[in-house]
C-alpha cells in the first residue's frame, strides 16, 4: 500500500507502508524536548522491532512497557506512569506515543492529556478496531473498577500513524472485535459502504484494506460533526447499550469471555431488533443485518441469570440518564436513530423474544 493521509481540521491520519519512516519526517518538523513511547508486551513483541528499525526517533524513546489487557486502564497504571514521565523529566513539550490497541490509546492518551495539564500525544493503532475507531477521535479514559471509561476526557491526538501491515499479526478474534465495529460504521452512516463490505467473507488483510480508508473517514467525518457526543456521534453507539452490559457479564462470568467487538456485535443484533420491535426498521433490512453478523459471530446465550441482572448491568452505562435506558436504533441501514429510550420491561420482553 502506497503512503496516504487522511486530513482532519486538527491533525492529519497517515496511512503508510511504514509508521517508523513516516513518524521520523513529521516529527523532524516538531520540536519536542524528549519523545515516550507507551505500548504493551505483545506490541513489543510483535510491532515494536519493525518501528524501531524504521525509525531513528524511536530507537532513541524512552520505552515505557506495560502488560496487555482491559485491566491496565486502571488508576494505578496511570499513576505508575505520570511517575515515570516524572522521573525521566518529561517537561510540557515532552510527547508521548501510544502505540497498540483501544486500551493503549485511552490510557495513554489520557496520561498525555493530564500530565502537567497536557502533553501531545500520537497515536500509533495496531488493531483493526484501534485503526478504524478507538485511535481516531479524541476518547481518552480509565476505568474505575467495572465501570468502564468512568474517567476521561476528550482530547485529540497530534497525529495518527496507521501500517497496515501490522494487523498480520493479529489473531482472529480481534480481526472479529474489529470488524464488528467497522460493520456498525456501515450500518450507522453509509449504506453504499455497507453494500461493499457486506459480501465479505474471510477477514484479512486482502479482503480489508481497499476499505479500511472509508470506514477511518466515516469515524473521522461523525467526530467533526459532533466532538462531544451530544448528537450525531451517538450513532457509534449502536449495539453498545446491550452490548456492554453482555461484555461486562461474560467479562465477570466466562473464561472466555467476549472481546469488546464480539460483545457489540451481540448487542448489534439486538438493537436491530429492538428497532423492529419499536416500528423503525424494515424486516428486510434487520434480516440482512442479522444475516451478515450470523456469518461471522457465535450466538451468545443470554441466560436467565444475565436477565435477572440486567438492570444493574444497564445502571453501570454511561448512556443512561433521567430518562431511562439511551439506545441508538436504525431507521434504515445507514440511517440512525439517536436517542431512544426504553423501559427495563420493554428490553427483557424483547430478549424473551429473540430467544
Ligand atoms: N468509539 C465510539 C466513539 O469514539 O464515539
């Protein structure tokens, strides 16, 4: 793949056979005092070698390694860190880059962003849902507990970096984890790019990258409009209502629980569903969405005992207000409706249905 960029009003997106060479020329235009490098064991393993290489910068980084998982995004993980960059005397033109997945990116950017009032930060995505969402847009957080992103805040980063060929080294499930999420950027927003990627059948590199670049600017055209999530950008949160709730329970109940996309590919079907259920969507269009995720998500079973918790499952949700429990259904595929609130009962009637 050829090197293209992708301009955003704040900061430009590359996507380049090498992040390594590409970083190098941006940043020989910048004028940072020290450059961090935050990633996991895995990105280290598998990513770092080839950026290192490719880069005079990042052979010279400071490398801060922390181990993989959900469990990092912690307030312990960012303390250890603000007290590295402290240690190392990172100053105020200091950057930090983020190479990994989504738990890279939220974390590090949120260290970035509260270390001495805000450091830059870049962003280097290795996963297919980092690249086509979680990297773009600005979505810095922790966790507290289970309670996921409690603690954040919105803040862009200075740049993204994208080489494609790191998703060779992803395993299956997350090429599924984020597929799911490339699927909802279609299902939401674009209806022509959902009739170019719904035929897909084996996800890898081959079949993705020619679309790659649209589902990227979909996230990126939905932020523009709406930063803040105060409208249009709650359309990205279809299927998460449900679908957090059956990540946090199969994250609390299996030991092979769900990766997030695999969650929300669940909680896609459902809203969909939901969608018909409130006189929204057509048949026809739920009956192709529900084919197409058919085709590559194993049905999870949403059993009693996931019912009878439901509710506090649901309370847990940054979507909920006031006024109830907040999805984002579809009208038609490509065409959202934010905004709708359902009852507990209504939710529960609904899954019994499905069943
Ligand atoms: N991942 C959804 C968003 O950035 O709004």
């Amino acid at each position: 793949m050829s090197s293209t960029t992708i301009e955003t009003p704040n900061y430009p997106i590359f996507i380049t056979p090498s992040a390594g060479e590409e970083l190098d020329r941006y940043l020989q235009q910048k004028n940072y005092t020290s450059v961090f490098v935050l990633m996991d064991e895995n990105i280290m393993e598998h990513c770092w070698p080839a950026l290192q290489n490719d880069s005079e910068i990042l052979k010279e980084a400071e490398v801060l390694v922390i181990d993989a998982g959900e469990e990092q995004k912690d307030l312990e993980v960012a303390l250890q860190l603000w007290e590295t960059l402290t240690e190392y005397e990172a100053d105020r033109k200091s950057l930090l880059v983020n190479i990994g997945g989504g738990v890279i990116s939220d974390l590090g950017g949120f260290v970035a962003a509260t270390y001495k009032r805000g450091i830059d930060y870049i962003n280097i995505p290795t996963s297919l849902l980092a690249i086509i969402d979680a990297s773009i847009g600005g979505k810095t957080a922790i966790n507290l507990k289970n309670l996921k992103n409690q603690v954040g805040l919105f803040v862009e980063p200075n740049a993204i970096f994208i080489q494609t060929s790191f998703l060779q080294t992803l395993p299956p499930r997350q090429w599924l984890s984020g597929w799911a999420e490339m699927l909802k950027h279609a299902i939401v927003y674009d209806k022509g790019f959902w009739n170019e990627i719904k035929n897909i059948k084996d996800l890898n590199l081959e079949n993705l990258e020619p679309h790659l670049r649209r589902a990227i600017e979909i996230k990126k055209e939905i932020v523009e409009i709406d930063f803040k999530e105060e409208n249009l950008r709650k359309a990205l949160n279809f299927g998460h209502t449900l679908g957090h709730a059956i990540e946090s329970y199969s994250l609390e109940n299996d030991r092979d629980f769900l990766l997030h996309g695999e969650a929300v590919a669940m909680g896609m079907l459902y809203a969909s569903a939901l969608s018909v259920k409130k006189g929204l969507l057509s048949q026809e269009d739920n009956l192709e969405i529900y084919e197409v995720l058919m085709r590559f998500f194993k049905p999870y079973k949403l059993s009693d005992d996931f019912i009878s918790r439901l509710e506090s499952l649901l309370n847990q949700d940054k979507k909920k207000d006031a006024t109830g429990f907040n999805f984002t259904f579809v009208s038609a595929i490509g065409q959202t409706e934010i905004d709708q609130y359902c009852t507990l009962e209504f939710i529960i009637e609904s899954i019994r249905l499905f069943k």
